[in-house]
C-alpha cells in the first residue's frame, strides 16, 4: 500500500549531531514517523532536553570522534533492541578559515569527525544490516561537497563533505548486494550553531538568498522529507545518491 511507504514504524534508527540543529530536527522528525530513535551525540544535557519532549527517544552522549565509544554504541543498541534498521551520519564540524592559514591540525580533526567517523559508524553497523539483507544509511553532506565555498573559504569542511559523497557511492556499491542502501542528503543553507553567522549577518544572508533559485534559505523541517523517504521502503531501490536540498543553489 502506497501509504505505507514512508511509515517507519518501529524501525531502529541512530541519530548522530542529535542534540542541536539538523540532528535534533532528524531525531524528533523520525520519533514522529513512529521510529525508535536513539540519539547521539556530545552534550548530554542537550540530549535530555530532547527526550523529555519527545517520550520514547534513548539518548546517548558519544564524541563520534572516539573509535572505541562507536564500538560501544553499536553494541548496545544492538543488544538493547536486537537490530539496527537506520543511520543517520548528521555529526560534523567546521570553521571557515583561509586556507593558507588553517591550521594542519584542525584540518585533521574536520576530516576525523566529518569523513571517518562517518565510515567507522557506517561499517559498525553494517553486518547486522548484511545479515538481516535490509538497512539504510543516510550520511549528511552538504551543497559545499558538490562545490567549492567560494568566496567564503573553507577547505577543510569542503574536502570532508565531497569525500562523503564518494564514500557513500562505494558503500552503497560494496553493499548493495546485500540489500543495505547508503545515500546521503546535501542541505543547502539551513540555520544551525555552525551556520549561525551566515543568518545574522544581513548582508550574507541576502547574499545566499540573491544566489538561491527559490530565493531564500532552508526552513526547519524541509530536509525531514527526503530523510524519512531515503530511510523508509518508498526508496528501496534507490542506493549511492546524494540528494541536493537546496532550493537549486546546485543549477549554477
């Protein structure tokens, strides 16, 4: 039945970044389409904010950065509810900066929390999803991995996020065959505390309206959409894509 295709009724679904922003938007998004989410991510103070207003949510503080600590996670949820049926790998970080005078070192840790915590996660989760021959993984991306972010400069942020894009053509090219779907979203401009500066600040925030199609930024909830349809069975043949929601910044 077609009005099943987005239900996600008890499926078990890992939320990283879930304690703010996008990640906190995802996690109350997919608790409403019926999901039993488990919500990740460093600040456990925000965590409980968002399980006293969304009963049922499990939430767990995790640095998706510690190797050891993503092992743990998997493990428990595993032994907690015996599956895992979704990932979403919303965790990241980024601070613009010129490239001739980033520091190599922060370079590095984008990379580790943006690009490899996403393929630690993601390969974590991936044998139960290959025994159970179903499971879909949806990493975060973003319009600045389909593009530079000129005239703003940030490579670090911009390497991270293309890298996500080809790590979930050849994840989803490694596991397909097993049933177990990876694709990823690339937002265009939606407010969060890492984008902060470019909504108070009047003359950017004209300057990527001008720049959008649609004339204007994200609202809250417009990415809920394309989330619920690429973790639920309406794409269930669909694996490898990156989805631009962007109100067609990517056209030029």
């Amino acid at each position: 039945m077609t009005e099943n295709l987005f239900d996600l009724s008890d499926r078990v679904v890992i939320v990283t970044g879930a304690s703010s922003g996008l990640g906190n938007q995802f996690a109350r998004a997919l608790h409403g389409s019926g999901a039993q989410v488990v919500a990740v991510a460093r600040r456990k103070d925000r965590l409980d904010e968002l399980a006293a207003s969304c009963a049922g949510i499990d939430v767990r503080a995790l640095d998706v950065s510690d190797d050891a600590g993503c092992v743990d996670l998997v493990e428990s949820v595993l032994a907690t509810y015996g599956r895992i049926d979704g990932l979403v790998n919303n965790a990241g970080i980024g601070q613009p900066a010129p490239a001739v005078s980033e520091d190599i070192a922060e370079f590095r840790r984008v990379l580790d929390v943006n690009l490899t915590a996403v393929f630690h996660l993601a390969r974590l989760v991936a044998p139960s999803m290959i025994e159970a021959r179903r499971g879909s993984i949806v990493n975060i991306a973003s319009i600045y991995g389909l593009g530079s972010t000129y005239p703003v400069g940030d490579a670090s942020y911009a390497s991270s996020k293309g890298a996500v894009v080809n790590l979930t053509r050849d994840l989803a090219g490694q596991w397909g065959k097993f049933g177990v779907r990876v694709n990823a979203i690339a937002p265009g401009f939606f407010r969060s505390e890492m984008a902060e500066e470019l909504f108070t600040n009047e003359k950017a925030n004209q300057r990527i309206s001008r720049a959008t199609p649609m004339r204007r930024t994200g609202e809250p909830g417009e990415l809920d959409g394309a989330l619920i349809y690429l973790l639920s069975d309406a794409s269930s043949f669909v694996t490898g894509q990156t989805l631009a929601v962007d109100g067609g910044w990517t056209t030029h």
